[in-house]
C-alpha cells in the first residue's frame, strides 16, 4: 500500500530542509575553523607578551605617577605610562621567549609557551617583539619626553641583551642584576611625569629592585630542578636553600629600609603602611630562613616558600598603592 500524498509531501519538505542544513554547514565550518585560528593565534601573541608580568610592573609604574604629581597625574601621561609601558615589557618579554626558546622546551613551568608548542613562528616572534618595542619608544617620545624613552629603550635591550642574553645563563646573580629592568617602569613613569629623575625616584627604584631576589627565589627554589635541567645556574640551583635565604633576608632588609626612607615625600600614611608590610614581609623570611637551617642539619628539603612568593606580591602592591594614597593626602 502506498504513502498517503501528505506524507509523501512531509518527507519531500524534510529532506529538503536537511539538503540546506547541510549545505550550510559545511559552508560555515571553514568559516568557524578560520576564527578559531585566529583567536588562537591573538592568544598565543598575548601569551608571548607574558601579561602576568606586564601587570606588575604597571603596579608600580601607575603610584609612582601619583608620587611625581603630587596628586592625581595627568590623563595623558597615565594612558602613556599605562599602554607604552606594556608594550615595552610585552615586546622585552616577547624577545625574551625568541631567545630562550630552547629552554623553555626543556623546562616544565615553560613548556606551554608559544614557541614551545610551535603557535607562533620564531621568526613572527622576533618580528612582534621589535615592532611593540619601536611603538613603545616612539609613543613615549612623541608624548612625554627624551628621558622617558630613552629610559624605555635602555630597559628593553637590558632585559634581552644584558640579563637574558649574558647573566641567565652564566651567573648565579642574575635573578639580582636582571632587577634593573625590572624596577625600570617606576623610573620611566616618573621621567615621563617631570622630564628629570629625583631622589624619591631612586627609592621607589630601590624598593623594586631589592624586592625581585626574595621574590623570584622563592619561586626558583620550587622550581630548581627545571633550573637544573635547562642548565640555567641560578642561584637555588648551585647553593643551598639555606644561602639563598640568608641573601634573601638581605635584601629584604634593604628593600624595607628603602621602603621607610621614602616617608619624606610619601608622608605619615604612607609609612604606616610600609612598616606594617615591611615587618609582615621580614617576620616570614626570617622563619624561612630558620627552617632552612633546621631542615638542612636534619638533612632534608622539604621548605616550602610558595608562601613567601605570594606574600611578595601582596607586599609590593600595598606599599606602592599606599605611595598613590600617600600622596593624595599630602
């Protein structure tokens, strides 16, 4: 017996209806695989550009302003400082991973970089690291002054010609002297916000500076065997645990005895801020630093200083938010 002709009809509609469908899925899919590159692409660029980084040193790079002025900064030298700044550290960070691609593939903690899982071309790499460079000096020229762009240019070829390319891989002390460039942006912020340098500078410099060896160390130490395998000799890889804090607690000294000359041109909030931070900050390396000595005559490693990593973090950014508050008070 036969279909009825309705639905006869009914399936003729159906099959019709699934042709189109099909038809403009296999139309869409090209179309969807080629934003998918595409976004896969932005993101491997951006990761180049290491953002978590780029984010701390404008941390420090926007109070400072505030320090400078006296005040609330100019809208102008702020969109300056906040986007030249970030292209400055993304085109370093990026010629940084050009350099160090054949580490980072050794290393755990590295080897999701794009280099390493090949997203990006090395060459494309160099490229994008040399261009964001050139925009960042151009744009702090053309906006705020000579000193600032110089300052940024200095502190791009030390990041990738002086640290990354000559003490990384030869020194134990160059987690220390890579923190020139690492304190550079409060130098930068306060150049391009007054067109000269001054003392409070200096200490602002000094606070960052001294703070990246107990910072970074503390990472490194929990990380020492990617160190050790990708031959990189910093210092938690070629001493013990012990030194390496003991160092640390040096420079955390000097980095809050920095931190407390500041009062002068930060004021009596500021301060305050700065010597509770300092003591929370001293009170934990110190611990380290005694567990370190107990743990190593029992003969074990088992510190951990992740701890001291995060507090770091926290460390840095109250004191340079209570350097913006400080000043708005003066």
């Amino acid at each position: 017996m036969g279909c009825p002709a309705s639905l006869r009809a009914e399936r003729l509609v159906l099959s019709q209806v699934s042709a189109v469908n099909v038809r403009y899925e296999t139309a869409a899919a090209p179309q969807q695989r080629q934003r998918s590159r595409a976004s896969t692409t932005v993101r491997a660029y951006v990761a180049l550009c290491k953002p978590r980084i780029v984010e701390l040193l404008l941390i420090t790079a926007v109070p400072t302003l505030f320090l400078a002025y006296r005040g609330l900064p100019s809208l102008l030298v702020t969109v300056v400082v906040v986007v030249g700044g970030a292209l400055a550290a993304g085109s370093a960070n990026a010629l940084n991973c050009y350099i160090d691609r054949d580490i980072d593939e050794v290393m755990r903690r590295t080897s999701s970089r794009p280099l390493v899982r090949h997203t990006v071309a090395p060459r494309s790499a160099l490229i994008f690291g040399a261009v964001l460079g050139v925009v960042a000096v151009a744009l702090f020229a053309a906006a705020t002054n000579l000193l600032a762009a110089g300052l940024t240019l200095g502190a791009i070829v030390y990041y990738v010609v002086i640290y990354t390319m000559l003490l990384k891989r030869h020194t134990s002390q160059s987690t220390l002297w890579g923190g020139v460039c690492g304190a550079a942006p409060v130098l930068i912020a306060w150049a391009a916000a007054t067109g000269s340098l001054s003392w409070a500078a200096a200490l602002l410099f000094g606070i960052v500076f001294f703070w990246q060896p107990p910072h970074f160390w503390a990472l490194a130490i929990k990380y020492r065997e990617d160190y050790r395998r990708a031959g990189i000799p910093m210092l938690p890889v070629v001493a013990p645990v012990r030194r390496v804090l003991a160092e640390s607690v040096v420079y955390s000294w000097l980095m809050v005895t920095a931190s407390l000359v500041l009062w002068h041109w930060a004021g009596p909030v500021y301060e305050t801020v700065a010597a509770l931070a300092g003591a929370s900050f001293l009170a934990e390396v110190h611990r380290l630093h005694r567990a370190a000595r107990r743990d190593e005559a029992g003969g074990g490693d088992r510190l951990v200083t992740m701890r001291l990593f995060h507090l770091s973090l926290v460390y840095l950014t109250v004191v340079f938010a209570a350097v913006a508050v400080g000043a708005l008070l003066r």
